[in-house]
C-alpha cells in the first residue's frame, strides 16, 4: 500500500490569503479521506477529484499579483529546481498510470469479446484469460517500481523546499508551504492509486479448466476464494474461480471496465491541471 499522507499541519501567518487557506481545507479533506487506505475505484477517484480542486485553488493562489511578486523577488531562492522537478515527476506518473490504465481497459474489452464469440463455438476465450492474467502480473511490477520512485524523488523534492521555509519572507515562505504539501498530496494519491492498480490476482484457478491461466495464477500466489476484494480481483475470480453457480465474468468485466475507465479520467483531470500549474511557475520564473 502507499504510505501515509505524512504532511504536517502548517500553521499559517496570521494575514493569510483566503486562497491559502482554501488549499489547506482542501488537503485536510484529502487527508481526512485518508488516499493510501483506498480500496476501491470510488475511493481512488474521490481522491482524485479532491486533488483537481486543490489543483484549481493553486492555480487561483499563482495567478495573484502578490504571489507572482513574491516569488519574482525570490528568484534566487525560488530557482527551477525547487519548484518544478516535483510536478515533472509527478506528470510523468500520471502518464505512466493513464497508459497502464488504457492497457487493462483494452484487456478487458479484448476477454469481453471473446466471451461473446465463446458463444459461438470460438475457443480463443483461455487465450485472452491467460493474455489478461500476464498483463495483470507485469502491471503490478511496473506499479511497485513507481511508487518507490515516487517515494524517493518526493523525499528529495521535500528537502529542497523545506529549506525555504527559513526564508525571511512570509508570503514566499507560504507559497513555499503550500506547494510542498500539494505535491506530497499528489504523490500520496497516486501512490494509492498505482497501489490498488497493483492488487494481488485473486481467485482459485482451475487447472483442468483453463490451463495456462490456472499456472499463472499460482505464479502470483492466488488469494483464495471468499477473500476481500476490490473491482479488479472480482473480476479475477469470476474469469478463474471455482464457483460453477456463477456466470461467467459478464458483470465483473463490466465493472472493471467501468473501474478503469472512471480512474483514467480522473488521472487526465490531474495530470492537465499539473501542466497548468508547471506553466504557471515557469511564467512567473522567467519574468
């Protein structure tokens, strides 16, 4: 799982812009929904559309003229490296994500296919199964080395603008502060986000049933049936389960591919609003 949204409680100046403290209301709702315990694709995109808002607010805090002074003054202190490194990174998880995302989406409209032609005599049906468990299992990989990169580069990113905060400038130190605990927030909820994209495949295989599948399920230590399970290992256990009463995965595809589809536009939502927000800075930094 992600690990905690660790950000502190920041006590702001007394004459804080009403903007400011929009964006701290704001995270302390995110983090009172605590991302990296998400379990379920609502959860992830409730996050997400709480990290589009807090985007939204920043952007109201940088477009201020007395913002964009402060910094300006600080040019020198505010260099490229503090403030823009972390929103790379974080835009090119977003990427990432949004492709890793569309890859399952596409797995499970290609099983969704092959069911309906299973119907008509098609046998390829244990193929795209067997192409959907492999993909599953690369996924979780590709997700576990970017939440510790994630995990590292955050960590550097938050030195560097913790360094700032003994700036003897009062509104450059809150802009400081505040673009400290955005990122963090964004890191953390696309650690929850990769998290659960990661799941364990969960479900008894049938070796007389599916063969290939039923050997890549043990590869990645199959949960048993009857465990706790999101949208995705749902679906696992309908497409390789042991419960002959069930129909076969019609209605978890469909929800997994809903799942998918909900998550994948609230990453774009985030990722565009992280362009936004880049550019915005480099405005201000090359004034």
């Amino acid at each position: 799982m992600a690990a905690k949204f660790q950000t502190r409680s920041v006590s702001l100046p007394t004459r804080s812009h009403p903007t400011t403290i929009k964006i701290h209301e704001e995270l302390t709702r995110l983090r009172a929904s605590d991302p990296s315990s998400a379990s379920s694709s609502s959860a992830i995109c409730n996050s997400l559309s709480t990290l589009r808002d807090v985007y939204d607010s920043l952007d109201e805090l940088l477009a201020m003229a007395s913002t964009r002074e402060a910094l300006s003054r600080r040019r020198c202190v505010a260099e490229e490296e503090l403030f823009l490194n972390g929103s790379v990174k974080l835009m090119d998880t977003c990427e990432i994500a949004k492709d890793v995302i569309a890859r399952l989406r596409e797995s499970v409209a290609a099983l969704q296919s092959a069911i309906r032609r299973r119907r008509k005599g098609d046998s390829s049906l244990e193929s795209s199964v067997s192409d959907y468990i492999r993909l599953r299992g690369k996924t979780r990989k590709d997700a576990r080395k970017l939440i510790a990169q994630l995990k590292q580069q955050m960590g550097n990113h938050n030195l560097k603008l913790r360094a700032a905060d003994h700036d003897d400038d009062e509104l450059f130190g809150e802009v400081v502060r505040v673009l400290r605990e955005v990122y963090a927030a964004s890191s953390c909820v696309l650690q929850a986000l990769l998290s659960f994209v990661m799941t364990p495949v969960c479900g008894r295989a049938k070796q007389s049933k599916w063969g290939i599948a039923s050997k890549l399920m043990r590869r990645h230590k199959v949960a048993a049936v009857g465990c706790e399970v999101n949208e995705i290992q749902a679906a696992d256990v309908a497409l390789v389960g042991d419960d002959p009463k069930k129909e076969f995965g019609n209605k978890e595809l469909e929800s997994v591919e809903c799942c998918f589809k909900e998550i994948e536009g609230g990453v774009e939502g985030v990722f565009r609003r992280l362009i936004k927000s880049r550019a915005s800075l480099l405005n201000i930094l090359s004034q």
